[in-house]
C-alpha cells in the first residue's frame, strides 16, 4: 500500500504522519517504522527498505521525505510503488511537488494521495475554536476569526499562538488575544492602509507609531506599503477576473485576497494611481535626497488620509 501526503500546510502534513507511525506501531512495535529523508540517500537504499523485512515485525512503514528529489526513484516510481504492494506500507511526502510532471500524475493515479492546504480563515477560525474545545479551553468563533486576522493565515502559527493562549487562561477572551500575540506585519499594514484610505488619519498615525515603538524602521514599513500597493494595483487591474482565476495566476491566498480587494474598493483607480505616484516620487527622493524618512512616511500617510 502507497500513501502519499503532499501540500503545505507543515502543521496538518506533520499530523498526519505522526499519526500514521504512531498508528503502525501501535499494531507492529517502534522498530516496524523507518524514516529516510529523500534529499540525503540513494534510489537502492529506498529500494532495501522497501523490500527487507523488518525485525520481530510482520510487516513495516517506510516514510520517505522528497522522494522525487532523486532521479532514478523519480524515473522508476511505477517500480517502487510495484514493491510497496506486495508487504511493507509506503508513504511519500512531498510538501512540494511539480503537479504538471509525470511523476505527480503517476502519483495521484496510482496511490492514495492527501493534499494538505492551508485552509482560508473561516475554515481556520473554525479549527481553533474546537481545538480549544478539544483541550478543555473557551474561545468563541468571533475571537477565533480575530486571532486568525491578527496573526496571519498559517494553521501552525495559529496552533502554537492558541496554546499559549490557554496557557494563560483557558477562557479566552480577545483582550488576552491583543496581550499575548503580536499582529503579523501583513496585517498591521492592511489596518494601516485600511484606516488611511478611509480618511482616518489618526487610526492611520496610531498604527505607524506602535510600529516605530516596536522598533520597525520606517524604510521596512514603506517597502510594506509598496507591496501591498502592488497588490492593490494588481487586483484593480484584474477587477474583471473572478477570484479562482486571480488566485491561480498571482498565488495569492484567500486571507490576502480578500483584504486586498476591500483596499482596492475603498479606494477606487483613480485613488490608487496618485497614490502609486506619490509612492514612486517618495522612493525617488529617499534614494537621491537626504530627507528624514520617518516625517516623510508619517506626511504621506496624512495625505492619503
């Protein structure tokens, strides 16, 4: 039998095969399990492990990490798939992998494949809030949804801020969410650019200033906004693609989408190009004037408010 986990979502691939040794060993002892990471052996010790028996077991699980990073396993994959099916269990991990090569496609025909993606923030917001359940804590969906937004949209950083926030206190309240974690820079500059475009350029200046509290150079947080301006650029200019269609060719996430587009609505393009002007001529002046950067970043956020 061949398994293969593929995606990237580390924290759901490293569940899934955690669980899957430790299920396999419950049934046929610790030495019944062996780990070979792809990048570092060769296409005939993968083919030993396959093939030996194992030691005071039936049966055995090779998991094998990137396996297709070896050319002679990538170019006889139907072979060593052939091996797995007549004893031993193999799982091929490949947190990323090529779907458009024959290798993903012999893959996905002929073994049972798991995609591990990260999930968008609703499914996120979800996950935490019975996980909390699950560990004897209290968080609602609403502040679920505000940790997700806060942090960022990865299920394994969400899963470690999330203990500690029980660790703290099992009731978790989103005044504890504002105490404990620190919003991701992403986010911070979404509020920044929200708030400024929205006219409020006291929210605007607040932001920037808890940034520079917190030791951000006021460089990083332009090359920040630049980003995320292009992004904002991006979407306007693809206003008439739908959203699978711009996440496919650009890559974006569903998190990052949709707070981009809610930018670039409030904004409208004729907004968006003088303030890609003044971001240009902003640059400019950086690289060829001796101007202070701070009161220059704080005068363009006034003016975009």
């Amino acid at each position: 039998m061949t398994r293969v986990f593929i995606g990237q979502n580390s924290f759901a691939l490293k569940r899934a095969i955690r669980d899957s040794k430790a299920e396999f060993a419950k049934q046929y002892g610790e030495l019944s399990v062996e780990i070979i990471d792809g990048e570092e052996a060769e296409y005939n010790q993968i083919v030993a492990a396959i093939e030996s028996v194992p030691f005071l077991a039936e049966k055995k699980l090779v998991v094998v990490y990137e396996l297709g990073t070896i050319k002679e396993a990538n170019e006889n994959i139907e072979g060593l798939i052939d091996k797995a099916e007549t004893g031993n269990e193999l799982i091929i991990v490949e947190p990323k992998i090529d779907k458009r090569g024959t290798y993903y496609k012999y893959l996905k025909k002929q073994a049972d494949l798991t995609e591990f993606n990260e999930p968008d923030e609703r499914e996120l917001a979800n996950w935490l809030t019975n996980e909390a359940k699950k560990m004897g804590a209290k968080l609602s969906f609403a502040d679920a949804y505000y940790l997700v937004q806060r942090v960022g949209i990865g299920q394994e950083l969400a899963a470690n801020e999330l203990k500690k926030l029980i660790d703290y206190d099992k009731d978790i309240s989103r005044a504890n969410i504002e105490l404990l974690t620190e919003a991701s820079p992403q986010t911070t500059i979404f509020n920044l650019l929200d708030a400024a475009f929205g006219g409020n350029s006291r929210k605007a200046m607040h932001i920037y200033e808890q940034q520079r509290i917190q030791g951000e150079e006021p460089l990083k947080i332009f090359g920040l906004i630049v980003w995320q301006m292009h992004l904002v650029a991006m979407i306007d200019a693809a206003s008439s693609r739908s959203d699978a269609e711009i996440m496919k060719t650009s890559g974006l996430k569903p998190f990052t989408l949709n707070k981009t587009h809610s930018i670039a609505q409030r904004m409208g393009r004729e907004q968006i190009r003088n303030t890609l002007a003044k971001l240009v001529e902003l640059d400019r002046q950086l690289k060829t004037s001796s101007i202070d950067a701070d009161d220059a970043l704080k005068n363009l956020l006034i003016s975009i408010s």
